[in-house]
C-alpha cells in the first residue's frame, strides 16, 4: 500500500496492530479453509482502515490501483470496477466470519453435504473396485511397519 499511494494523509503503519489482530482472529478460525490467502490479506487491510475509521474509498482506490484501473475513461474498466465491487463484498464476507464466526448449517444444506459426502464415498468405492477387476492388476503389499514386529 505505501508504494501504490504514496499521498495518504495518515501512517500506513498505523494499520498493522489491527490487521495483526486480526490475523490472530483468523487463525483461530476456519477462514483459513475457505478462503484464498490473497483475500484473507486483503481483509485485514479492511479491517485496519475500518478499525481506524477510514474512509472505504482508501480501499477502494488501492484495490483499482492494485488492478491497473485507475481512471475509469469512457467506462473502459466495467468489469474490473465491477470485480473490485464483488472483492470489497467477499473482504466483508470473510470479517465477519472471523469476527463472528461460520453460520451454523441448516437441516437442509447438513442433508445435501452428507449426501453428496456418501456419493462421493460410493464413487471411490466402485472405481478401486473397477481397478482391482482390470486384468494385469496386482494389489501393492502393505508396508510393515517396524515396530509392530
């Protein structure tokens, strides 16, 4: 961020302490499993300028700067405006995860991930038992462990 803008009217440094704390949230949460790095960084970032009271626009400029969109010229960079929009929703999605942890899962959506989970299991089962019915096939031997000798 200090060298993308280098006309900011506050320390940059300031941001560290919040965002620190705020990586020490994350760790502690499942953001880490759901989300990629480069977001979960970005996030702190927010979370540093939103705990300081800066103006949303902060993050929003660095973001455009970020993409190479600075100046929005005859409505070139649409869809990059738009992308930055979607990302500035997805850094709320991830603060509030870590601030107030994952929604609890409805009756509806624990049934569709156990049911998709046993057809995955279904799957494997019937492709090692496809593997195994192919002609040339040889089970591998098991390693032995040392100490249970």
């Amino acid at each position: 961020m200090k060298t993308r803008m280098l006309l900011l009217n506050f320390n940059v440094e300031t941001i560290r302490e919040p965002a620190d704390q705020f990586f020490r949230k994350a760790l502690l949460s499942d953001v880490m499993l759901m989300y990629p790095p480069s977001q979960i960084a970005l996030a702190a970032l927010k979370y540093g300028l939103d705990s300081l009271g800066k103006s949303p626009d902060v993050l929003a400029e660095f973001l455009q700067k970020l993409m190479g969109v600075e100046d929005d010229w005859k409505g070139m960079h649409g869809d990059a405006l738009q992308t930055i929009d979607k990302l500035i929703v997805r850094l709320n999605d991830i603060i509030e995860v870590v601030n107030n942890g994952a929604k609890p899962l409805t009756a509806e959506e624990h049934a569709s991930i156990q049911a998709r989970t046993e057809d995955w299991a279904a799957l494997n089962l019937a492709l090692e038992e496809r593997r195994q019915s192919r002609p040339g096939y040889t089970k591998k031997e098991e390693p032995v462990d040392s100490d249970d000798e």
